[in-house]
C-alpha cells in the first residue's frame, strides 16, 4: 500500500510567504463550497501545492490544524493527476472544509481545477 510521501512524490510544497503572495497577486482564483483555490502555470518546476487557513476561520490552533491535514490528504488523492502540468496551487481552508464529507472535497478540487480550464495530464494529450 501507499504511503502519503508515495503518493505526492513528485509534488513539491510552496512553502516561502512569497511564493504565497505571488500565487494571490498573479494567480487565478475559484470558490468552492469547501476550498477557495488559487492557481498560477509556471513555466517549470511542476505541481506544486501550498495549504492555509485563516484565524478568520477558527481561533482555535486545533480546529487550524485539522483543516489543513484534511486538505493535505485531498490534495495527496487529486494532484497525482496532474503531474505533468507546471502549476503552483494554494488550497484555502474554510470553515465549511472541517464538516465537510471527504468525497466531496475531492470533488471540490477537481471541479475548481476545471473551472479554470486545468484537466489531468492523461487527458491533454
């Protein structure tokens, strides 16, 4: 079976607040009822992927964390289908993202990338 650092080998993480902010500024942005995200095509470097969660939405570090391991597995299960494609992608929690079923955040990610006119790599040929 798969391990979580399996699955997302090849995905890097946006981890520098600049790289945040650049994505904020010169991305692409679409509101799902779980996630916000935000999007911006490199010209290399592949799919990488950053996670934040407002105090707007919880006070509360804990309620914080939980959000963002649940986007981290949506993220772990939908990426590996983009590999291929050059993209930097924050996930936005809401508050909406801690009930929501975990399906239905899947779904939200893909239907988000679609949106902006970004499909799986193995369906561009």
């Amino acid at each position: 079976m798969f391990t979580t650092k399996d699955k997302i080998k090849k995905i890097g993480r946006l981890k520098k607040r600049s790289d945040f902010i650049c994505v904020q500024q010169s991305g692409h942005k679409w509101v799902a009822k779980g996630m916000v995200v935000e999007i911006l095509p490199q010209e290399n470097g592949g799919v990488r992927y950053g996670l934040t969660v407002s105090k707007k939405v919880s006070k509360l570090a804990v309620t914080r964390n939980r959000i963002k391991r649940r986007l981290r597995a949506v993220a772990c299960d939908v990426l590996p289908d983009y590999v291929g494609l050059n993209l930097d992608i924050v996930l936005i929690g809401r508050q909406t993202t801690q009930d929501r079923d975990y399906q239905d955040l899947c779904q939200d990610l893909r239907w988000c990338l679609k949106k902006m006119g970004i499909h799986p790599k193995d369906r561009q040929a």
